[in-house]
C-alpha cells in the first residue's frame, strides 16, 4: 500500500504535464544520436539511393560530422545509375538527389568532366522527353525535379523547358478546387499529398522556365495553396497538419508525410516565386510545431520527413518559425529557481534579437486574473537565455501557467519570423513545506480534558505509543505552511490505522486554514473497527505533486480496549490474499529420513563373529574325541558317485540360500530350488535306500 | 557333614551318568554334540543382543531361531534314530536323516528369507 501510494504521488506530475503538454523542444542532441541508430549502412551502403539521400540529407540537416562514409560506394551507385540507359526517370531524380549532397568529384579530371557533361547531356534529354511524355503527376515530378537538380549541378545555364508554360498547365490541370490535387487524369481520388508534389513540381517548372511565367498562373496557384490550407487540421495543443482521408488505403500517407510533403512543396513554390506566399504565420507556426511535438521518430522514414521538413521551415521565404521552449517547467522556490526561458529556431540555432515577456500567469484550473504584472526576462547573450530570477511574490507552490510573448526588436525581423502572439506554458513551482506543532493526543471522552499528549516531528522519526479505550478521543493535529507563508492544502493528508490483523482503516485529515486537525471518536468507531482490541499502527500521510518534502510516515501505535463484540456485531471482511502467496512459490519441501539406528563398534562385532566360530570348533574336536570315521562311505563306484552328488546337492541347495541372502529374489531362488530339489532327491533316494539295503543286510546276516 | 554327603552323592550321580552315557552309540552321541553346538552358537547371538541392542531385529530373530530350529530338528533326528525307542522300530534311520534333511533345507530356506 505504501509503494503504491508513494508510486501514485511520483507519477502525478507527469500525468499533468502530458495533459496539457503545450510546450515543444527544438530539436536537440536526442535526435543527432537517434539520427546516428536510424541510418546505419549495412555493409558501407545504404539499400537504394533513395535511402541513401535521406540518411544524407538528415546528417546534412543535423550538421553530424561523424557520420558513416558512404561516399565511395554512393558515388559508384550514382555513377551506375547515370551511365544506365534503363534507368527510370524515379532513378536519375533520386541518383541526381544523392549526387547534389554527395558531390562526386567527377568534375574536377577533363576527362570524366567531358564524360558527365556528355553525361548530363544524355539524362537532360532522356528527362526533356520524359516531361514530354508524361502522363501521370509523378511522372512529372521525377523528370522535373531531376532537370532541377541538373541545373543546381551544373554552372552552364542551358537546362531550361521549352514550353514551360504548357507543361505548368498539364501539371496544373490535375488540382482541385479544394486545393488537393490527383496523380492522374483518370484517377478521381485527390490527396494532400499529392498536393504537396504538385506544388514542388510547379516550383521546379517555374525556376526552369527560360521567360518569365504568366503571372496570373502563379496568382491562382497561390490561391489554390490558401485553398490547401483551409482544409488543415488541428491538435488541441496548436499543432497543425495535414492528413489525407482515403477510403482506398493502397497508397495512403500518413499524415506526417503528407504535411512533410506540402510543406516541402510550399517552401520550393516561395523559393521561386516573387512576391510573399500570402499565408497567417500561425499556420507555419503550428506546422513547425507538429513536427515538434512528434518527438524522435523510430522509423527512418518519419525520421527523414521531420528533419527535412523542419529544415525547410528554417530557411523558408513565407515566415520562419520561432519556438520558445524552457529547459525545465519545475521550479523550486526553495531553491530559488530561475525561470529561464530558450527561444530558437525549430532547429534549434539562435534567434535574431527579441525580448520575451512574461505576460501572465494562471493558476491552473481558475480563470481568475493574472497574478503578476507583465514584465521583461533579462536576456544573457552568454547562456542564450532569457531569465526571470526572482518569481514574483504572488507566485506560491502550485501548478501555474505562464503566457510568454516575444517581441522582435527589429521591425523587418518581425515579417520574417513568426512567434505566435502567445506561448501558454504549464510550470510547476514547488517548495518545502512547513510543518508545525505536529501532536497526537488522547483525550477524555466527556469533558475533552486531555489525558495524554505528545509531541510530533513529522520529519524525522517517531514511535509513541498510546492506549485508549472506546470512551476516549484520538486528536492528531499539525499546520501547514508554504514558503511564502499562506496556506498549502495538499493533495493527500490521510491518517491510516492498521490493526494486528492487518485491517486497515483509512481517515482523511481535515483543515481550517493553516491547521490540520482530525479526531477519532473511538465510541462512534467501534463498529467499524469491528470490536477488534489491541494495537493499532497509526501513519500518517501528506503528499502533493509540488510538495518537495512529501511524506508518508509511522509515528507510532496505540493500544484500543474496544468492549466485547455484541452478538449480531459484523464480522471483519476477510483480508485480500497477497496473490504472491498464491502464485509465488510453494514451502519447500523437506525430506525427512530415519536416522540410523546406532551401529556397535565394528570389533565387538567381529569378535562376537569369532565367538559364535568356537562352539563349531568345539564340535569339531568333540567330533575328533568320538573318532569319528568315514568307513560307511561307500566303496564301489556307483553308490560312492550318488553319495558324493548328494552332498554336492546340498551344498549347492546352501549356496543358492546364500545368493538368495546376497541378491537374487524369492521367485528365482524358488525357481533354481525346484530343480536342484528334484535332483536332490533323486541322488538321495538313490543313496539312502543303498545304505539302508546295506544295514538291513548286515542285520539280517 | 551332611554337605560332604551330598557332595558325594552329587559325584557318584555324575559318576554315574558319564558311566551310562558312555554306553550311548557314537552317532547319537554326534547329534548331542551338534545340538551342543547350535545351542551355544544361539546363545552367543543372544549375549550380542543383550549386549548390542536388538536392531536389526529380524537378523538376530533368523540367526538365534536358525540354531534353535536345526538344534530341535536334530533332537527329533536322535528320537527316531535312538534304537532304545521302540516307537519308531519300524523306521529305517536313512529315512529319518532323509527327512532331517528336508526339514533343515525348509528351516533354511525360511530363515533366509527373514534375514534381512
């Protein structure tokens, strides 16, 4: 019970913050070195050159300098695919992609310069006829975006599209007037994501474009672009993002990599065009803040799409975002905590100079006024902090959320940079909290006259030890305060009472301001604690998510003379069966043996064996004193035979009892027995009846 | 006076016994000297018991009643072989060897199994 209590009080903060978790962290070392697990080569390449930029385009973004070395085995895949005359257009986008972060140094030998521009030459055609030919929005967003890259590559200005015009509206021609578009003419589903191509792919016609662009096109794609964004979404917590609802889930984007893609289609379309994509810097806001709040992606893809995505709102012509972030939401006030406020680019690099102001701030759950006056964080250009470093003194120990404005110094920052007008931030603020003139009393039921009293130090240890009986009262009393001097009600003030029995009766702890204060009738209780006398733990808690020295503690027992249950007086509910006891391991066997019997010592038995040889002895030599003689045996051959086969007979009959003592069983001696019997008297009535012939002989002669 | 007396009669009853016992065929007096022998052998076994404890108790019941048993056997041997017994005139002394043989292998076969 104690553990899960204590479990209980550490989770509580964190439940609070994910509740209303509107806070976002740019992106730090976490994701460098997630970065580093989620592109790992196998064998010194990546599986295709579409992975192979991504993982290059992320360490590009991070700034990793440690990365693995792909660039041989890259270079040689890029090669490959260039010099290939089956390669798809999807090929040469993505080998192109590769080659302008890779940068193969075939450029720098005449010969292999003359080879890539013969080269380049080749895949210029092969993708002008592919444009050419294209049927299908894909189509032209690899062609195009690969003729992009080849003019990023290249110092000669000849890449350029004929007709620019015609295809910007072959592409054009499959949007929507939603502002989603389709992959194809006859596919009638339209997606965000394809939106997302569209836009680059436009952005990509317009750079090629060897004249100026009708101006009215670009006019109703920027439309069409404030059309895609009415239809975005909405988290709770400010994040925004796009997400494709298709029936048919074949080529489903999730919808990270739907906004990944129109985010990247909006920044190329702003990259190239003249004039301000005309869109709220909320919305880019709430997009930075998406990919924010995802956190760090496990899957390399997302991983690729955060980071690109962010990459491009960094550097973007609509508004680049601003993040305000605080290393910690927790504030000791006993420790005197600073209230130190970060704000940087979803990247995490500095930001131009700008105040930030703390407007306001709310205890959680009312909407009363603001507590404090608006006032400026000092700025500390060492730390690249803003600091607040005294709390104001209206700020206590609670749960508190603070609204942050940033204000740009310079006024053309202030069209480039988008910072929200708000930044709502939960902050826990949390102290030591006093405890006072903590007692335990017993007092005399009637007149309340006090029969005994003790004090109590709730912070360290106590064991007192009281005894009551069902006429007298228990009063436990302390008094809160919290640093700043007011009234701290805690979450959790319970007295418990565990009987011997392990019955435990749980009491919550009353207040009136500062004092705590709870008193046990015990004649009102008798019926609850079910009559049962004897002694009771008493623990006291007093527990809160901002209380730093939250305790649950034993201060003692006391001895109850509760009366004689009366007849139909309740019986206490059986207590719950610790499901270890029940689950857990059986008691052990143990194995009892008789113990050995007391053996004598060896040579009294073997004497008494010597002793028990003498009486054969002696029978023996009484045997010799009678002269005792064999001349009965008999002479001729064949009686002599039987009677020496009767003697071995029996010998054998006692050698067969001695292996029966030694090892074999009844069965096999009875057995073995049966045959040397019938043999045994065979041979014995052979012999006898011979000696009796003889005597009867003797007699009669 | 009266002691020496009976000293005297205690001798010449000896006396007299060793006389007439002298007159007992050599093979009965063989069976009194092996049921001498199984007699003090069982006592032997029962003066190790007083002595030692009766455990294993089954082991000292097979070995005292193993002399017993053959000493008692062997008696009824010398009452069917004695020729002063006129009761058993009829029966050749082969056959009752016979039969103490058989009844020692029986004995025997018993004891064993008790041993243990």
């Amino acid at each position: 019970m104690a553990r899960s209590l204590a479990g209980f009080l550490a989770l509580f903060p964190f439940v609070l913050i994910c509740g209303a978790a509107s806070l976002f962290q740019p992106i730090s070392d976490s994701h460098r070195s997630a970065a580093l697990e989620l592109f790992t080569p196998t064998h010194g390449s990546f599986k295709s050159l579409e992975e192979t930029y991504e993982a290059l385009r992320t360490f590009e973004v991070l700034g990793i300098e440690k990365k693995p070395d792909v660039t041989a085995t890259a270079c040689r895949s890029i090669s490959e695919t260039l010099g290939s005359l089956t390669s798809t257009p999807k090929d040469l986008f993505y080998a192109l992609k590769a080659n302008s972060i890779v940068k193969c140094k075939i450029n720098e030998k005449t010969s292999e310069f003359f080879f890539f521009f013969t080269l380049q030459k080749g895949i210029f055609t092969r993708l002008n006829a592919a444009v050419n030919g294209a049927s299908s929005l894909l189509d032209f967003y690899y062609s195009i975006g690969g003729l992009v890259l080849i003019k990023g590559q290249t110092s000669k200005a000849d890449v350029y599209l004929t007709d620019a015009e015609g295809v910007f509206r072959s592409v054009k021609a499959f949007s929507q007037s939603d502002g989603r578009w389709r992959y194809s003419s006859n596919n009638p589903e339209s997606s965000a994501f394809a939106a997302g191509i569209a836009l680059e792919t436009l952005a990509g016609i317009v750079s090629l474009a060897s004249s100026e662009m009708d101006q009215s096109l670009i006019i109703t794609l920027k439309n069409d672009v404030s059309k895609l964004f009415d239809s975005i979404e909405k988290y709770d917590v400010g994040a925004l993002y796009f997400d494709d609802k298709l029936v048919d889930g074949r080529e489903h984007q999730g919808p990270l990599s739907t906004t990944s893609s129109v985010v990247r289609g909006l920044t190329a379309l702003a990259a190239v065009t003249a004039g301000s994509v005309n869109l709220p810097g909320d919305k880019i806001l709430g997009l930075a803040k998406f990919f924010l709040g995802i956190g760090v992606p496990g899957d390399a893809e997302d991983f690729f799409n955060q980071i690109d995505s962010l990459a491009c709102l960094e550097s973007n012509r609509v508004s680049i975002p601003l993040i305000l972030s605080l290393p910690s939401t927790e504030l000791s006030l006993t420790k005197k905590d600073s209230l130190k406020v970060r704000v940087n680019t979803v990247l995490g690099s500095n930001a131009p100079p700008l105040t930030v102001k703390l407007v306001g701030a709310f205890s959680s759950g009312s909407k009363d006024a603001s507590l404090v006056e608006s006032q400026e964080l000092k700025f500390d250009a060492e730390t690249g902090v803003h600091i607040l470093s005294n709390l104001p003194k209206s700020i206590d120990v609670g749960s508190y959320t603070f609204v942050f404005e940033i204000v740009l110094h310079e006024s053309e920052h202030v069209k480039v940079y988008v910072t929200g007008s708000q930044t709502k931030v939960p902050i826990f603020v949390t102290g030591l909290i006093k405890i006072e003139s903590a007692e335990i009393t017993v007092l005399d039921g009637d007149l309340g006259s006090i029969e005994t009293q003790k004090k109590l130090d709730l912070a360290g240890h106590n064991a007192v030890s009281l005894s009551a009986n069902h006429l007298q009262k228990l009063r436990i009393s302390f008094q809160l305060t919290t640093p700043r001097g007011r009234a701290f009600r805690p979450h959790q003030a319970l007295l418990k009472l565990r009987h011997e029995s392990k019955i435990e009766h749980i009491f919550l702890v009353g207040n009136s301001g500062k004092q705590f204060e709870i008193v046990l009738n015990f004649l009102g209780l008798v019926e609850k604690f079910f009559y049962l006398s004897g002694r009771y733990d008493i623990e006291l808690t007093v527990g809160d998510a901002v209380m730093e020295n939250s305790l649950l503690r034993a201060i003692g027992h006391i001895e109850l003379d509760l009366p004689e249950p009366p007849e139909k007086a309740p019986r206490p509910p059986p207590q719950p069966v610790d499901p270890y006891s029940r689950y857990g391991p059986k008691a052990e066997i143990t194995h009892i043996f008789r113990a050995p019997e007391k053996h004598p010592p060896k040579e009294l038995s073997l004497a008494f064996l010597g002793l028990t040889i003498l009486p054969l002895l002696g029978f023996l030599v009484g045997l010799l004193r009678l002269g005792v003689n064999l001349k009965n045996f008999p002479s001729k051959a064949i009686p002599a035979t039987f009677a020496i086969l009767f003697h071995v007979g029996i010998g054998a009959v006692l050698l067969l009892y001695v292996l029966f003592w030694l090892k074999l069983d009844l069965f096999q001696t009875l057995k073995l027995l049966g045959f040397l019997g019938v043999f045994l008297v065979l041979v014995g009535h052979r012999i006898l009846s011979h000696l009796a012939a003889t005597s009867a002989k003797v007699k009669s002669a | 006076m009266g002691r020496s007396s009976s000293t005297k009669d205690a001798q010449a009853l000896f006396h007299s016994l060793r006389s007439a016992y002298a007159a007992t065929p050599v093979n009965l007096k063989i069976i009194d000297l092996y049921v001498g022998f199984a007699v003090f052998t069982a006592l032997i076994q029962v003066v190790y018991m007083a002595i030692v404890g009766s455990f294993p108790f089954n082991s000292f019941l097979s070995g005292v009643l193993s002399c017993v048993g053959t000493a008692v056997l062997a008696v009824c041997l010398r009452i069917q072989v004695n020729k002063e017994n006129k009761e058993f005139k009829d029966l050749p002394p082969e056959r009752a060897f016979a039969d103490f043989v058989l009844c020692n292998l029986v004995l025997h076969l018993v004891i064993m199994n008790f041993l243990g």
